[in-house]
C-alpha cells in the first residue's frame, strides 16, 4: 500500500483536488483519494510536488516504424514524407524489433498505459504480447485500385491473426490509400463484427485538393509509386466528406491528424450516424507539415478528443506529456484539465478500457503519474512526467 499526496490530483471524472492524497494497493489498484487536511500529516504519504494524474493514454501510434527515427527530414510536407517512408523503412528484422522494443520501454517510462498502434506486419506481435502496456492493434490496409480491394482485405484479416488474442481490427489507412470498394469491405466487415477503426484523416491540403478537383501533390504521388488513377473521378467535396459514407455506423472511428480539417466538414459529419472521435498529434504536425489543426474549431462540439504520438519517423519522442505541452504552448486557452481529459479518460473511452484505465476512481488501476514543473495549473516548457505506478 502506497500514499502519494501532491499539489493537485486531477482524477479526471471530477474537478481537480487541492493537496489530494491517493492510496493504491500493492497492484496499483486505486483504495482511495482524500482531501482530508488530518492525512497530511501521515508520515507514510509521500509528499510530491506537481500535480498526479491518471496513466496516459496513446491512441495513435506507429511502433513497427521505432527504428526510422532521425532518418526522414522534418518540414518536407505529407507526400515527400510518404515517398521517403516508403523508401527507407524496410530493414533487419532485428533492428525493427529492438526499436520497438525500446520505443516501448520509453512509453512505459513517460507514463503511457495504453496505446492505440498501426500495424502492417506482425513484427510487434510478440512485444505487444509481453508488453506491460496494453495495445490495440490497427491492422491497416492500403489499396487505391479497385481490382485489388479483395486480395488486400484477405491479406488483412491473415495478418489479424497473428496478433490474437491481443486486442485486434482492421482499418482503412486514409482517403487517399483506399479504394471505394476496400472501404465498403472494412465496413461489412465492421457491420457484423466488433471491430474498432482508425484513420489518417486530412493531413494535409493536397489530401482535399485531390478530392475535390483531382489536383495537387497526390497525383504526382500516385505517379511516382506507378498506380494509374484514370478511374477516379473528382468528388467535389473534401476527403473526409467523400469516404465517411463509406464508413460503418456500428463501429467507434477514430479519425487522426485532422489538420486540414473545417468547419463545414465538422458539420457535414453531424449529418451522420457515425460515432466519430478525433485525435490530435500535433508533434507530428508540425515535423511533417510545420502545420497544426485549427483545435478551437473542434472543441464543444460534441465528439471525443484523444491524443497521439504518431511515430519516430515524424516525432522525436513518444511522449503525450510533449503532446499536451506543445497544444498548450500554441493554444494558451486550453486549460490543463481539458488537455487531461484528451490524453486519459477519451482515449481510454474509444479503445474500450475506461472501466480500468483513464481516471483515480476506487477499483480501478490506471497507473499513477506525477507531473512536475508545472507553473500552478498550467504546463510549462519544464514540465516533465515521472511514472509512479
């Protein structure tokens, strides 16, 4: 049994504790939370300075691809990235794995407790297995050609299961990687099976311009990987608008980046029966656009925040604390608790594991975190996280 009691406990369900104390179990089982002035002077609590929170959560995540950090330029734009992507990320199987394997080490470290990962091999399988965070797989398919649609679907249901009994779906990637006809076998899929979904969404202004218009960087993509696209017809409307027909109403969607996205689009999707949530990577954002979303546009709007890392590809570190910081430091109105309740209880709520994770409530082992360096409520460029529990 462990005490800590710090400057403020935020338990995320409720407003924020002045000099809280939280109890756990030897198992990081939440026992209690206090406010109680008489335990303060308990000479068990550990006294800390900062505030403690729950267990981050990371809803997006690129673990196969820890071993290309520092090896893509930042600030190229999407479809360099993708290019160069593409071309440097094959490697030794023993180098993904033992990237991996630290990137996962480091998550665990800066306090993550769960994380919402991209596959598209079964090369994390195994340390996903033995890891002491908890994962949901994203097995996530790519094919822009029609014909292609069922031989790359099949693919992805093989490649599911290797990654069983772990927590497990299959995905489209994004509007741009995804034929009509992949789409509507993902939603078929997802209509009949529980099956959790995420997607790239608008990460960039091409992505729109080649919906709308065909026009823009994605055509020269498309030539330089050698698809030929002569049965796409514009859309008129931007991506997001195009596909999310396409996508299942049965099935929580996480919708990723969101740079390019409007207002109009945020309205169009109130227009459907889809269970949408967003999450934010704006480390991400800026390594590979030098862009961030328009995050006022997206608040009070009625669907669940999250946050993620995205990858080492496009991030210097796997970190939602990095995260939360650099959206305040853009956004000086978003208030700590708010960009709380996006790195812990949301993301908890869209992987399913809220009854566990994502809040200090009694019966509940979310891991502990203690934020430092904290100028009264608010994150500072000093701020750091160190894991308790």
């Amino acid at each position: 049994m462990r005490s800590f009691r710090a400057d403020y406990v935020f338990p995320v369900y409720a407003d924020p504790v002045k000099n809280g104390i939280v109890t756990v179990d030897d198992t990081g089982k939440i026992v209690s939370m206090s406010d109680n002035p008489a335990d303060h002077h308990d000479p068990h609590v550990e006294k800390l300075t900062g505030i403690i929170c729950p267990g981050f959560i990371n809803a997006h995540c690129h673990l196969e691809l820890s071993h290309m950090a520092n090896k893509i330029a930042a600030g190229t734009g999407l479809i360099d990235f993708i290019k160069n992507l593409q071309t440097t990320r094959n490697a030794e199987q023993a180098e993904i794995e033992e990237a991996a394997i630290r990137a996962d080490q480091y998550m665990y470290d800066h306090g993550i407790v769960a994380v919402g990962d991209i596959s598209n091999s079964a090369v994390t399988a195994a340390i996903k297995a033995k890891s002491k965070l908890y994962y949901h797989t994203f097995v996530e398919t790519f094919g822009f050609l029609p014909d292609r649609a069922t031989d790359v679907f099949d693919k992805a249901l093989a490649l599911m299961e290797q990654f069983k009994p772990q927590s497990v779906s299959v995905t489209p990637h994004a509007p741009y990687s995804v034929s009509k006809e992949l789409f509507k076998l993902i939603k078929n899929y997802s209509d009949k099976h529980e099956n959790l979904l995420s997607m790239h969404n608008q990460e960039c202004d091409d992505e729109n311009k080649f919906y709308r218009y065909k026009l823009g960087g994605f055509l020269d993509l498309y030539d330089y990987f050698g698809i030929d696209i002569s049965f796409f017809k514009p859309q008129a409307r931007n991506s997001l608008q195009s596909v999310l027909p396409l996508l299942s109403s049965q099935q929580p969607i996480l919708m990723v980046h969101n740079t390019c996205t409007n207002l109009k689009d945020i309205y169009f999707i109130k227009r459907f029966d889809k269970k949408i949530n967003w999450c934010f990577c704006p480390n991400a954002n800026l390594y590979i656009e030098k862009k961030l979303p328009k995050i006022d546009l997206f608040l009070d709007q009625g669907n669940n925040i999250t946050l993620g890392t995205d990858s080492l590809a496009s991030n210097d570190k796997l970190c939602i604390l990095s995260e939360m910081r650099t959206l305040q430091q853009h956004f000086p109105s978003l208030e700590t608790s708010r960009l709380m309740q996006w790195a812990t209880i949301n993301g908890a709520r869209f992987l399913g594991i809220d009854n566990d994770k994502g809040s200090l409530e009694a019966g509940k082992t979310p891991g502990l975190n203690l934020i430092s360096g904290m100028d009264g409520l608010k994150l500072t460029s000093e701020s750091k996280v160190t894991k308790l529990v």
